[in-house]
C-alpha cells in the first residue's frame, strides 16, 4: 500500500501494540504528530495515547520507569537537534541498565543533512555508544521494517534503548509501504538454550559447595526468573544476596534473602558474601559498587556467572565457569540437575541470620527534624505490598537499598549504572502509566526531584496520581556526606538553601503539597496520598548532617569494615 512515512510510522507503532508514546512535538517531527492526530478518528483500542512532557529527558525517564514497571518497550519521541540531545541523559540511563526503550528523533530533511542547518544534529553518532543501534531510514518505505527491528533489538537478549531518526522528507514522502514480520537483522539472533556441559559443571560445584551463595542481579528481574531463583535458592537451602538492580529479585521477607550487597549494602550482607565457597551470580555485571574492591572480591572461592551478555564474563572479574544464556533458563536447568543429585536436600541454611533490626523507638526527632531511616521504614509499613517505588538518586536511594524491603521484581525500580538524578519522579509516572492499578511513590531528595519537578505538569494535566515524598535536607547530601568523611566537612556547592518551598510549588501545578512535621503527620499524608486522584508531594524535613550508612570506604573489600 502507499502511504506517508508518517503514516507508516504511526501504523507500525500501532502494529507492535504500543500503547503510549511520551513526547514532546518539534518542527522536525510534526508530521508524524499530525499522524498521531489523524488516529483520533479510530476505535480508542487502535489509538496511541500521547503523553505531553515538558523537557525531553523526563520523555526518556517515563518510557524507562514504564518499561521497567511493566515489562513492555518504552516510547518516546522529540524534535531533533535539542530535542534529540535532551533524550541522551535518558537513553543512557535505560541503556546501563538494560532497560528497552525506543527513542523515535526527528531530524531535518535529507538534503539538509552534514550542513550544519537549523537545528541539525548527528544524533546517530552522539547515541552510539549508548544504545544497542541506531536507524535511520532514508526512505518511507524502510520505516515498518525498522520499527520491527527496533522493537526486536531493544527487547530481547540483553534489553536496551534503541533510536529512530526520521528526516522530516522521509517522514512527508508518499512510498509504496508493506508490514511484514520478517524484518529482524540476519546476525541478530535470539540467545541458544544453556549449554548442557557447562550447566552441568555448575550443577557439580553448587552440589560439593559447603556455603553456597547466590547473587542476584537486575537480569533476573528482566527475564522474569524470580520463581526460579527463589526455587534454586530454596533446594539449595542457601542465601541470596542482590545487587542494586536485583533488589526485589526475591522477596525482602524470604527468609533467605540477606539484602542488598555492596557500597551501600548492608553490614550483614557484606559479611556473610564472602564466606561462601561457591558463589553463584546471575544477571549482573559485576560493578564495583557491587563487588567494593574488586581485586578481593571473591578472591578465594568459586565465582560462577550467568548472563544474557557474553562482554560482561570476566570484565570486571574473571569467573571460574561463565554461561552465556537466559537467567531463567538457565536457573531451571541447574536446578534440574541439582534436584536429580540431592537425595535429601539441606534442612536449614548454612548461615545464621542476625535480623537485627533498628529499634524504631530510638529514631525520635532531632530538633525539627525526623531519621530518613524511620520515615523511610515507616513508609514502608504503611504503603501496600504491590506498590511500585522508584528513587531518585543519592542518600535517599541509598536509604532504600538498605531499608525499604521490595516484594516483588517489577516494585522498586531505580537508576544503578548511570546514577542518574532526577530520574525517579518521571519514571514513577510512566510506572504508573503501566500500572494504574497499583500504587506508585517516588522516594525522592530535594536536589533530585528539582531538577525534573516540571513533570508535575504532565502529572497533573494527564491525570497520572502518584506520591512523591522528598527527604528534604536542603543539601546535595551524597556529596555533602563524602564532604564529611573524606574532605573535613570543606562543604563547598552542596548547600541548596530554602528555595523552593516544596509544598507551594506543588500547588502551583495543581498537585496536593504537605509539609510534615512529625511521624504521625507523616502517616497521615502517606494515607491521604494513597487515595488521592492526583499527585501529592509531601515534604519530609531530615537532618542535613544524617549519613547514608553502612558505607564500604574506597577500596575497601566487601568483608572490612563499613563506616557505620
């Protein structure tokens, strides 16, 4: 059939049942707007929602927080030039944490292209080296087929962001156009089942292991393998520890989950990791905020590392037996062998957990401020199991980490690799895009949630409720935390001062905004938010000079001391 590239680009999205695309329109990229406008006149189930944001980053947070929630690819589209540019910082973000969106760019019209025209930029090279592949189609023709490829990229083997630049010719030109199934790159294939020798290799070493551990990573929550992680976990009678990513890979309350391990992981945690013989990681990367000195972790036992991505084995630490596969494949064919060995398996796990939990009655006020601990585990006390939490980044994500229990895979998500602040509150919208059902908070600080707090905009006027609850110490406090501890407290550029009042800018959106004081009106505006059908930003005072603890000391193996 012939139709615009436009057309053909609306009708691919539609084909590959995208349900949203956040965005916001540019001259490069009005036609395929004008497309989306057309689609009006369809039944609302052949419809794509478009999300109107006010700053492109915040595009590329929503598409990830709502891949992240629900499992889907991620949509978000801009102009070109600025527009393309104020996508990287998210593109980048999805793409050090494997996560699948697909960015569609305008860019100005062929002939225009290496002229330098108005607002012309090379966005193809700027995004290489932070996305699985680039596309550009120079015909109208090509555009289903890239679309289909994209979709396939960004989703499968190891997920991640994938571009579509679109000359706005191209996105004009009429051209004969056919939607095909058969559009996927020769040399791009889905990963071949677990390798049976090698599976078996491992099978033997976890069987002869005394004090066998399993870390697990964010590939586990990817390849929905938390039922087989947890039945590996409890064959084996033995613990599970996660990296940031992982979080949630195994409930929190497991009695065989020991936490988070790492920089900000806890004491616990970090302790008990290196007493296992074998351990087993499966779907991270092994980065250095996982590992603490990676010349002495795992420096005298067995390291056996499962991943999607053949590059991750031995790059940051070389592994005794590495498979390249599925997380949840390869989980069920390990414990299929285990299961056929064990005549009895292990009655009690070989590690005695210390639950030595913070007595809450300890954590009072200080002056007029409370403990980011007790507000962060009474939060979690009162918010519902299924919710869905995202954080922002620095202390406030590190207080998570140790002190907020995730439930479930899809439930806390965060930004690991890239550290990314102002991440949190636009992902926790595109969660709730995914996920209306269930409810949606956003674990914030002041400095984090400034730089993106105009998504509230796009909160309010699409209808998108979430909580988001500000652990306000007017201070960059990661920054002002390493001020203390490494520099003699020579605080300089980390003092954020009163501005804004957080509650009033609130209610300049048109959201709910309330200022606490104690626990109890704490508690109060946790409940109230939870029921509200807009957005409610609540503004929780904390001591500037309270420390995200325990914290592992640069260069530090994960078995010494923590500051603490």
């Amino acid at each position: 059939m012939e139709m615009s590239g436009a057309n053909a680009l609306a009708e691919a999205l539609r084909r590959e049942k995208t349900q949203v695309v956040f965005g916001l329109p540019g001259g490069a990229i009005m036609p395929v707007y004008d497309a989306f406008y057309r689609m009006r006149d369809l039944p609302s189930e052949l419809r794509i929602r478009h999300i109107l944001v006010r700053h492109e980053q915040t595009a590329a947070h929503m598409a990830d927080g709502y891949a992240r929630a629900s499992g889907r690819v991620g949509v978000c589209m801009s102009t070109s030039g600025p527009g393309a540019t104020n996508l990287v910082t998210g593109i980048a973000t999805a793409f050090m944490d494997s996560s699948p969106i697909v960015a569609i760019t305008g860019q100005v019209a062929r002939p225009f292209i290496g002229k330098d025209a108005f607002q012309e930029t090379d966005i193809i090279g700027v995004v290489t080296s932070v996305t699985k592949y680039a596309f550009q189609p120079r015909r109208a023709g090509e555009i289903p087929q890239i679309v289909k490829a994209a979709f396939r990229i960004a989703s499968t083997r190891r997920p991640g962001p994938v571009l579509i630049d679109i000359p706005r010719d191209v996105q004009q030109e009429m051209d004969v156009v056919e939607f095909t199934d058969q559009t996927v790159p020769k040399r791009y294939r889905p990963l071949p089942d677990p390798d049976p020798e090698i599976v078996l290799r491992m099978v033997e070493a976890l069987a002869n292991a005394k004090t066998p551990l399993i870390l697990a990573g964010g590939g586990v929550k990817i390849s929905e393998a938390s039922p087989e992680l947890t039945a590996l976990a409890e064959l084996l009678m033995c613990p599970v520890a996660t990296s940031l990513m992982g979080k949630g890979s195994i409930p929190e309350d497991h009695p065989l989950s020991i936490g988070v391990v790492g920089m900000h992981g806890s004491t616990e945690t970090n302790q008990v990791v290196p007493k296992a013989d074998v351990l087993l990681v499966v779907g991270s990367r092994l980065s250095d905020r996982t590992t603490g000195n990676v010349q002495k972790f795992c420096s005298n036992n067995q390291l056996l590392h499962i991943d999607t991505d053949k590059a991750e084995m031995g790059k940051n630490k070389l592994p005794t037996i590495s498979l390249a596969s599925d997380a949840k494949k390869a989980l069920k064919a390990i414990h299929a062998g285990l299961a056929s060995r064990f005549t009895q398996k292990p009655k009690l796990p070989w590690f005695q957990r210390a639950r030595n939990d913070i007595d809450m009655d300890q954590l009072e006020k200080d002056g007029p401020y409370l403990s980011a601990v007790r507000v962060v585990r009474l939060v979690r006390k009162l918010l519902p199991r299924e919710t869905i939490v995202t954080t922002e980044v620095g202390q406030n994500q590190m207080w998570c980490a140790v002190h907020f229990r995730a439930y479930g895979a899809r439930q806390f998500i965060t930004s690991g690799g890239l550290g990314t602040m102002g991440f949190g509150f636009p992902a926790s919208l595109g969660a709730k895009v995914a996920r209306p059902d269930v409810p949606v908070v956003d674990i914030a600080g002041d400095g984090s949630f400034g730089m993106t707090e105009n998504a509230l905009a796009t909160s309010i006027e699409e209808r998108i409720p979430v909580t988001v609850m500000i652990l306000n110490n007017r201070m960059l406090g990661m920054v002002a935390q390493w001020h203390r501890l490494f520099y003699e407290r020579r605080y300089f550029g980390v003092e954020l001062g009163k501005s804004p009042c957080f509650p009033k800018l609130a209610e300049a959106y048109g959201a709910i905004g309330i200022g606490v004081q104690d626990y109890k009106e704490l508690s109060e505006a946790v409940k109230d938010a939870l029921t509200s059908d807009v957005t409610t930003v609540i503004d929780v005072p904390i001591s500037p000079e309270e420390d995200a603890i325990p914290m592992l000391r640069p260069g530090a193996g994960l078995e010494e001391a923590t500051i603490a």
